[in-house]
C-alpha cells in the first residue's frame, strides 16, 4: 500500500493499526529471492516476480527476473525502506525493497515503484563499504525505522567470527551509517530481531558463527557449544544490550521471531531449529523479560537416516496479523502448522498439512511408531509434480487467508539434506487458510516450479509482497 491522500490528511506507507492491515488490497504479484549460489549453476541470484492474481492470465507464473550484478551472493531475507512503523511521516514511501546478501555481504537496494511488475536495481551497498566502515559482514535481517534509517541484523565478521556480529545502520539514502548498538554491546551470536517501541525493547535472536553454519550442519558443533542459545534484549531506540536470556537445552539455534503485531503487547514467540521448541519471551512484572517453552515437536523415530530420531527443525514461523494464530514450519519432518494463540501461554494445533520432509512416502527415510510399526507422510503431487524437499519460509496474505510456502533453507544445507532439491529445484506452493476453526489445505491451482527456470534449477527463498506484509511491518 502506498499513500493515501484524502481531503485534508496525508498518510505515509502501510497502515495505521494492524486491524486496517487486514483489510487492505489483496496481493496481486509476491517478489521471492531466488538462488544459485551453492547450486554448482555459475549464475547470479535473482528477485523474481510472481503472478498470484488468479484472475490474471499469467496467474501462478513467474513474470519477471532481475538478476543481480554479482555472482555468489546468497540472498536470504529482505525488508524494506519504509514500512507501517513510517504511516505518520507522509514525506515517505514503501518503495525499496532491501536485498542483504549473507555470504558476499553486500546490500541490494531494489526500486519496486517505477514497475512493480519488473522492479530494477537502484544501488549496490558494497561489503567493502560496510566492513571498512563497521567491521560487520554476512547480513540477514532488514527492518525499517521509524526515523528512515535501515537496520540490518550481521552474523560476524569479514573471516566468518561471531564476535564480528551487530547492527549495521542505513540512513534513508543508503548510505553507510554506522552500527546500530552501543560500542560493548553487541550480542554473543546474531540473526533475527524484532523491536516493540512501546515497551522500549528491541530483542534479537542467535545462531553462530557464519564460518561455522557456511560449512554445513555438524552435531559436533552443537555438542561444542558452536550454535546459540540466547536471546538479546536491547533498550529501543538506545542500543544498550540490557539482558541476555539463556534458553537452556531446550533452546538451542533460537532463529526467527516475532513480537505480536499489537504495539501494546509486551509478548512474542521464537522458533528453537535444532531443538525443535517454540519460546514465548515476555515481560515480567519488574519489567525484566522471561521465556518459557510453549509447544515442543517431538522428534519422530527414524529408520535409514543419520541419527535414529528425526527432529522438526523449525525453520520459519510467522504470526497472523490480528495475533490470533501462529504458524511455523518443520523442515525436516516436512508439515506447516497453524496454532491459535488467543490464549498466548498455551497455543492449540488446528491446522497441520505435509508438503514434502524426509519422512514421505517414497523416501528411504521411515518412521517408527512406539509398537514398532513403520509409516510415512502422505505428501500430494500438485500438478503432477512431486514434493521436492521440506517447507522452509512462509508467508501469510494481509487478510489471514492465504499462506504462500518455499523450500530452500541455506544452499550448504539444501544440499546437505536434500540434494535433490539442488539438482531439480525449489518451488512455491499456496495454502488455503480457515481462519474460523483453524486448518491448512494445499491450492492444487497454484504450483511455481524453479526447475523449469531458463538458467536452469535454482533454490527460492524469502517471499515479500509489495503492500507489505506480516513479517515486515511494525507499528509504533
């Protein structure tokens, strides 16, 4: 959504409350990160255009790619310049889409305005800018300010250490600002944040090392204490690291979170890969902030796999925008699942569909049951293709009721577990929601094959539509 104009009030980008969100223009086309790096395909990633308008005659089709300059990229996640959390500053617009590339470390600036449908590059942050002028590399997660600077989460240094990690600042021209927190008071690993200005907090999520998850996954390195287990609290908008909460166990590779959109609300959720748990962190009476594992997907008993049990890995997990359900993905037992959290010490499952996994039928990986029975997911074709891979991001419609999926974790990883999916490709499903009782069902209309690209297979990534959406926009 652009501005509105009335008779007497202008508006800047997305919304004024998470309710109007709601009601907003249905998504008509989604941009989603496209990758070959890693793939063995010496081609530059791309943002690709995809058509989700089914009235439209190029509906379910990619319309458009813009190939980055560069090759060896990995783009990742994405954000944008302005955003709901800039609705009061009529002088600005939603108009570029920010591109941070995690291994070559530079930003792609995208202008979606001129054509939507074929956006263009309009500026290249270079990593030599950001290392020479920070000390940051390997950047992940981009927000918007309400100020109109850029903030981008950075997972270490040049060589790959964590204690290289911070906050690297944009002004609005996308220059090179400087880091985020105060000088002492960068996190012990980086990768997702989340800020809630109304409670003064912004809060970041760990993983590790870059020179420790670019190599592939280990056990070792867990059993090493290599991977994170903590999260960040910082005060807003002051970058003074203020806690540190130690998730314990069960808590190990804390990766995307979110804070419920509601500006007032003092909780949010994070999604545990590796230990496969969802964490509720939340305010406390003495204003110091707590957590508390609030569902846990148990590990299936595997047969013909490395390990005898089989995690979920909880890759993705986003947060409907009027707070009423919380969805996430388990990228290795295959399933997207939809929780309510009117109630948020205690979500309830009401939705659950397999769309690939290890564990499908066809694969040599089964499952064993607790009296020794075998069994594996029923995973459809669509289309007549096969399910390639496990679910790894998703995306939610403004309205709640369409959730959009892809398949591709990180290109060392995708290979790592499924290469087949680097040898054939990614591709992007569409899920119809109920937003009444609950429950996910795969739209069989809607199949986007990353196989079938014209520079051959490619893996997809992060999905952002141009009005915005709900795991880009904050209010204030």
């Amino acid at each position: 959504m652009g501005e509105k104009m009335g008779c007497c009030k202008r508006t800047g980008p997305g919304y004024a409350t998470p309710l109007e969100a709601m009601s907003g223009p249905k998504e008509i086309i989604i941009y989603v990160n496209c990758i070959y790096n890693g793939t063995g395909r010496k081609k530059p990633d791309f943002l690709a255009t995809v058509d989700v308008d089914p009235n439209s005659p190029t509906y379910s089709k990619v319309i458009h790619r813009l190939s980055m300059p560069y090759i060896g990229d990995e783009l990742h996640h994405s954000g944008w310049n302005a955003c709901s959390s800039c609705h009061g500053d009529p002088s600005t617009t939603r108009r570029f889409l920010i591109l941070p590339s995690v291994v070559s470390g530079r930003v792609y600036v995208i202008d979606t305005q001129k054509n939507p449908r074929a956006p263009s590059l309009h500026k290249v942050v270079e990593s030599e800018d950001i290392v020479e002028q920070t000390g940051l590399a390997y950047p992940h997660t981009s927000h918007c300010l309400a100020s109109g600077d850029i903030m981008i989460s950075c997972l270490g240094d040049k060589d790959g250490n964590a204690k290289g990690n911070g906050f690297l600042l944009l002004d609005s021209e996308f220059n090179v600002k400087g880091r985020w927190e105060k000088p002492g008071h960068s996190p012990l690993f980086s990768y997702d944040f989340w800020y809630q200005p109304r409670h003064k907090t912004m809060i970041g999520s760990s993983l590790g090392a870059p020179a420790t998850f670019t190599r592939g996954f280990n056990i070792q390195h867990v059993k090493d204490g290599l991977y994170a287990r903590h999260l960040h609290v910082y005060s807003w908008p002051d970058g003074e690291l203020k806690q540190t909460l130690d998730l314990g166990e069960t808590g190990l590779t804390p990766l995307e979170m979110r804070f419920l959109h509601d500006p007032c609300k003092d909780t949010g959720y994070v999604g545990c890969a590796y230990t496969s748990n969802i964490v509720r962190f939340f305010k406390t009476e003495d204003g110091s902030w707590s957590h508390e594992v609030v569902i846990s997907v148990k590990p299936l008993k595997v047969q013909n796999w490395i390990l005898p049990e089989l995690p979920g890995f909880i890759t993705d997990i986003l947060i409907s925008i009027d707070d009423r359900f919380l969805y996430f993905i388990n990228w290795l037992q295959g399933d997207i699942r939809q929780y309510n959290i009117e109630d948020p010490k205690n979500p309830v499952l009401v939705g659950q569909v397999y769309v690939g996994g290890l564990v499908q039928k066809g694969s040599p990986v089964v499952a064993v049951t607790e009296d020794g029975k075998t069994w594996q997911s029923n995973v459809p074709e669509i289309q007549g293709h096969r399910l390639r891979g496990g679910p790894n991001m998703i995306q939610l419609s403004l309205d709640g009721k369409r959730l959009y999926a892809t398949n591709s974790l990180f290109s060392t990883w995708d290979r790592q577990f499924y290469p087949e999916l680097v040898e054939k490709g990614s591709h992007m499903l569409q899920i119809d929601v109920d937003t009444v009782k609950g429950g996910l069902k795969i739209n069989p209309n809607f199949f986007i094959d990353f196989g079938a690209e014209p520079d051959g297979p490619c893996m997809a990534h992060e999905m952002r539509y141009p009005g915005g959406d709900c795991t880009s926009d904050i209010w204030i």
